[in-house]
C-alpha cells in the first residue's frame, strides 16, 4: 500500500510547479480595451476576453529588472512612447507570465484571459515573458523554468498545439489562428533568441513550431 501511494504522489508531483502571484492591473477598463482590441484588430465581437490556448510563445521583456518590467505592463493603457503599436489600439501590452533571471514564475493574469503580446495571434496564444535581453541574457535557470512552465502548461491544456518565439510568429500570417486584419500592422521581434527556443523545443517533440 506504501509503495502504491508513493507511486501516486510522485506522479501528481511530475507537474507541479511553484508559481508566484503578481497580478497586473486588471478592471473592466483593461476588459472593455481588450473587447476592443479584439473588434478593430480581429473585426470579432465578443462577449467575454476568454480564449482556448492552442500557442505558447515565449518572450523577453528587453529590460533587466523583473520590478521595471512589471510596471512596464501593469498600466491598463498603453504608454505614450508605443506609438508605433498605438494604431491597433490603446490596451497596454501584457502577458501571462513572467520568469525571472533565478527562475521564479509569476503569474500576472488568469491564464484563459487574452494577453497583448504577439501580433495576430493573442485570441489562441499564452505568452511568457522572460526578465532580461537587454545586457543581461537569459539564463540556464529561466530555460529550466520555461521547461517546467511549458510542461505544465501542455499538461492542463490538451489544446496547445504550438510551441514558438516571438520572432517566429509572422510564420502564421496565412494560418487560420492568425486574425489580425491590417495587413501592415507587423512588427520585427527578435526575442528570446534561437538559441534559447533550440534548447527549450528539444524538451517538446510532439508540439510544433509551425
């Protein structure tokens, strides 16, 4: 009986993780911008800012402070020098998850709540944002916390189907999940690198990059 519960405990263990809160601000103002976000880049009318995750991508904020990066997203509008983002609308951008240079995963939004963080693809996307890719690169302990983020993940959603960096997702314009309608709103993204996706893909055979 000892050796059957320890079997048990062992295997509702493989996929338990520790995930810290750190929720971003999030009224009815950031769902009525998401709403509509939705209807001028999508051209859907929606009734909640729910979404079925078939993505993960995976990011890096570009800035070396996990505090910084917080209070990057954490305003419900957009800020003044995103501009050049600005003509898809005024929601500011967000993500899911943050992973620090130690590899500490915050949670920042409900996981089933749509995100601003990939052009065309937010409606069927959960995105991961990793501290750093400004001078300081990512480290071995936020690819092992991706790892353990993506597993866990893959496990409580049997949709996911895909697996990709921000810089791949232009790979999708012609995909069906892509929906963004301003054939002109594109961006060029470099993050997190190929090297960094290469090392975390090699854990995840059976979920595509494309």
């Amino acid at each position: 009986m000892k050796k059957i519960l320890l079997i048990l405990v062992l295997f509702i263990n493989v996929y338990s993780i520790e995930i810290k809160q750190m929720p971003l601000e999030f009224t009815q103002k950031r769902v009525d911008l998401t709403k509509q976000y939705i209807k001028n880049s999508y051209g859907l009318e929606v009734e909640n800012i729910n979404i079925i995750p078939k993505i993960i991508v995976i990011h890096h904020t570009a800035m070396d402070d996990l505090k910084e990066s917080f209070n990057r997203f954490n305003s419900e509008l957009l800020t003044a020098d995103r501009k050049y983002i600005q003509k898809a609308g005024n929601l500011n951008v967000s993500a899911h998850f943050f992973v620090d240079f130690d590899g500490t995963i915050y949670s920042l939004m409900p996981e089933t709540y749509m995100a601003r963080h990939v052009i065309g693809l937010n409606l069927s996307s959960i995105g991961i944002e990793n501290i750093g890719g400004n001078k300081k690169d990512l480290t071995p302990l936020q690819l092992k916390a991706n790892i353990e983020l993506v597993r866990y993940l893959k496990e409580k959603y049997k949709t996911i189907e895909y697996l990709i960096g921000h810089y791949e997702y232009t790979k999708f314009e012609n995909h069906p999940l892509f929906l963004e309608k301003d054939g002109k709103y594109r961006t060029i993204k470099h993050d997190p690198s190929e090297v960094f996706m290469e090392n975390l893909r090699i854990n995840f055979p059976d979920l595509k990059s494309f």
